[in-house]
C-alpha cells in the first residue's frame, strides 16, 4: 500500500473507482472489490467496516 497499489490484485489505486468522503479522504474500491482509503497526507489503508 505504500507504492499505492492494491494488496490483493497488485493494481494501482488510482485506477479503482474513487468517491469523495465527508472529511476530505478518498474511499477507493479496486476491481477485485477490497476498499481503501486515501488520506488526507496522502497514505493509503484498508478501509474499516465502520468505513464501508
């Protein structure tokens, strides 16, 4: 996740489809289905479910 690519699939995160959050953060579903979240300083994590 630190090069900015999926843990699962190994595609690059800014090709998943990408929404806006209400804190600013993106939430970014890659195509094999597992969520991430881009934050604010630019770092890459899976997404809680409290998040999904």
């Amino acid at each position: 996740m630190a090069q900015g690519r999926c843990v699962g699939c190994g595609r690059d995160l800014t090709e998943g489809k990408s929404t806006k959050r209400r804190d600013g953060s993106h939430k970014v579903i890659c195509s094999c289905g597992r969520i991430f979240v881009n934050e604010k300083n630019g770092k890459w994590r899976r997404a809680l479910l409290e998040e999904v």
